[in-house]
C-alpha cells in the first residue's frame, strides 16, 4: 500500500504496532542469568554497582529494576552487562513520525529572544523527557552564539522532570570522578544551577544531590566550586535547617586553596547565617 501525506516531506516515518506489556519479572532475569552465568558468573545486583543509598532515595525506580550481571573482573565497565525491561506501553496501534520534532523544538526555544524564553519554557519543558534532550539543552546553554544561552538553559532545565537532572547530578558523585570529565564546567555550572532553581526536585533531594558533589571536591575547578556555592544560596530559603549549609560552606573557607573560592564561600557564609 503507498502511503501520500498531505504536507510532505517528511524526514523519517516509522510505523509502530505496540502490543500488550508482556509479563515480565525477575523470575526471567534469573532464566537469562542461567544463559550466561558462564561469563558472568558472580551474583546479579539489581542496583548499579557504584550506586548508594542516596541514589536509591533520589531515583524513581521501576518496581522491576534495572539488572546487572557480573563478571569477576568487576572494576572494567566492559565485564558488566546490564539489562532493564522496556517501560510499560498501552496497548495501541499508531502511527509515529520521527522528525527530530523535540529537537527542533529546543532550537526553536534558543532563536527565541530571551523575553519570549520566559513565557514559553514551561510548555515546551513538558515535551523534553529523555536524558538526550536534557544533554542537548546543556549543549545549547554553552554556546557563545545564543543570546542569553545560559540564562536560558537554566531557565528551561529547571522547568524540566527533576528525575532526569537528578540522575544527571549522581555522575558528579562516582568515587574517583571518572565521569565529571562528560561535561565541561560551564555545564556543570547550568546543571548545578538548575536544580538549585527546580520546583520539580524536593529541597532534602536537591541537598544530597549537591552534598555528593563534595565526594570529588579536590577534581572540581572554581567555576563548578563557585555554582556549588550559589546553589545554596539559591535554596536557603527553602531549607528549614540553614545549619546544614555551614559546614559545607566552612570547607570551602578552611581547606580550599583558592582565595577566591575562600573568600566566596566566606560572602555567602555571612549572608546566609
């Protein structure tokens, strides 16, 4: 059969027939398990294996978690294999147009004079719902050719579902830093600032997430130092104990070797207490 459409062309179409969720548990993890214990001998975990109990408490996690099975030499990313069910479908029949739409969208956001950003990132922050979208406006906050790009990139972000920038925070929590290198600092530095900003994100989360940063504190550079420090004062009055700033800030002020940041760290110190 050939398809005609009224306003062609069309980049990319693709048909999609979604049937019923299929009945999977964790009784077929433990099938596939029995396939490949041979090279994957040790015990499955159902958490990533640099997670910890923040993480847990930060992520709206599946009842039917995300699986990894693991070989003896656990510290070599290739030796872990993980596998997670694909999210529940309703069972339909559609037709589904592939056309870059939210990306053209988040370009349209830019080209947009900042006045106009104000009015319309809430809308269009209900159409971003996957991590890639998430990278491509850090992306577009970094780019010296948008007017305001910072500005709104925070802006948009902060509008945006806060289980996806919370994930994004707990790669500047792994143990060695081995992943702060995936961003530049001035992304950092958004990221950071946009879930100091968010309504989406419970203030205790937004503190942990921030908290864990500390864990990598010698790796951060001034610029991410800096956002850290304009985090809490962003969500001071949010907080309901402002003790639980002090001693983050008194870190700054004793031990970093910046005068800058010590001195920073002091202004926001004396203002917040």
């Amino acid at each position: 059969m050939r398809v005609k459409f009224k306003n062609p062309p069309l980049r990319e179409v693709a048909f999609s027939v979604n049937f019923e969720t299929l009945k999977f548990s964790s009784v077929h993890f433990g099938r596939y398990w029995e396939m490949i214990k041979n090279e994957f001998p040790l015990l499955p975990e159902d958490k990533p294996p640099s997670s910890r109990e923040e993480e847990v408490f930060l992520l709206s996690l599946p009842p039917l978690r995300k699986v990894w099975f693991r070989s003896e030499v656990q510290k070599n990313p290739e030796f872990l294999s993980p596998v997670q069910p694909l999210p529940d479908l309703e069972s339909k029949t559609e037709l589904t147009f592939f056309n870059n739409k939210e990306l053209d969208l988040l370009k349209w956001y830019f080209q947009n004079p900042p006045n106009k950003r104000i009015k319309i990132c809430k809308k269009v922050a209900e159409d971003i719902r996957t991590i890639e979208e998430i990278l491509e406006i850090l992306k577009w906050g970094n780019q010296n050719n948008v007017r305001d790009g910072y500005d709104g990139a925070i802006a948009l972000l902060a509008e945006c579902d806060g289980n996806l920038l919370a994930q994004l925070m707990l790669l500047g929590h792994t143990p060695y830093g081995q992943y702060i290198n995936i961003f530049s600092p001035e992304q950092w530095e958004i990221l950071i600032k946009s879930v100091a900003c968010s309504q989406k994100i419970q203030v205790m989360k937004k503190y942990i997430l921030i908290v864990g940063f500390m864990n990598n504190y010698n790796l951060w550079g001034r610029l991410v130092k800096s956002a850290i420090i304009d985090f809490f004062w962003i969500v001071e009055d949010e907080l309901d104990d402002i003790e639980l700033i002090h001693p983050i800030l008194e870190r700054f002020i004793r031990k970093d070797s910046d005068l800058y940041i010590r001195k920073y760290a002091q202004e926001a110190l004396d203002d917040i207490s």
